[in-house]
C-alpha cells in the first residue's frame, strides 16, 4: 500500500505542478487522476505492479471516504449555536445563489446555442 500511495501523491504532485504552470485553469489533482486514468489505460496489462499497487490502494481509500467527512459533521455539531443564529441567513443565501446560478446557465446556454446558430428545435 505505501507503493500505491506513492503512486498516486505522485500523480497528484505532477498534477499540480502542470496546473501551476498553466495558472490555475483546471485543477492540479484533476490533472492528476487524468494521468493516471490515461497511464493505466494505455498500459494496462504490461505493468501489474503499477496497477495492483494503485488498483489496491484506491480501492482502500475509497472504501473509507466516509471518514474524511467526520471532521467537518464535528465542527458543525460544534456550531449549532452559531448555525441556528443565522440559519435563516445562510438559507436565504443558498437559495438566492442557486436561483442566480441556475438563471445564469439558462442564459448562457441560450447565448452560447445561439452564436452557435442553432435553431430551437435541433
């Protein structure tokens, strides 16, 4: 597992470095898991160690994603007080936000439909 591991940091940090070159446009770990998408499905089968050690350690880590979420369900437990004082605030911001988000893809798309030149039945 450490192999794996490795592995995969490693990917992560050629990632990152890529998206720092490129100032941030995509992502540096989804530049990563590109990679290493693309490294195991252009070598599958001519390297088992590489794919057993990732294979075996993604599917570890996946198994127990459930943790990683512990730490934030603590730290609103912690903030209940916090969270019931501007609860209604923070509902409202949510709400008004998705509606904008929501009215800004339709336009877009719309806008985007038309440069295109495409009519509204295609």
């Amino acid at each position: 597992m450490p192999v794996g591991i490795t592995i995969l940091l490693a990917f992560q940090l050629i990632g990152e470095i890529i998206a720092y070159a490129l100032q941030g446009v995509v992502p540096g770990p989804v530049i990563g898991m590109t990679l290493i998408f693309l490294t195991l499905s252009l070598l599958k089968g001519r390297l088992p160690g590489f794919e057993a050690a990732t294979m075996t350690t993604s599917r570890v880590l996946l198994a127990n994603l459930g943790v990683l979420f512990v730490p934030a369900g603590v730290g609103i437990i912690q903030h209940l007080d916090l969270l019931a004082r501007r609860g209604p605030a923070l509902l409202a911001v949510i709400l008004v936000s998705t509606l904008a988000t929501l009215i800004v893809t339709v336009f877009t798309f719309l806008a985007t439909k038309r440069l295109m030149g495409m009519r509204e039945h295609d």
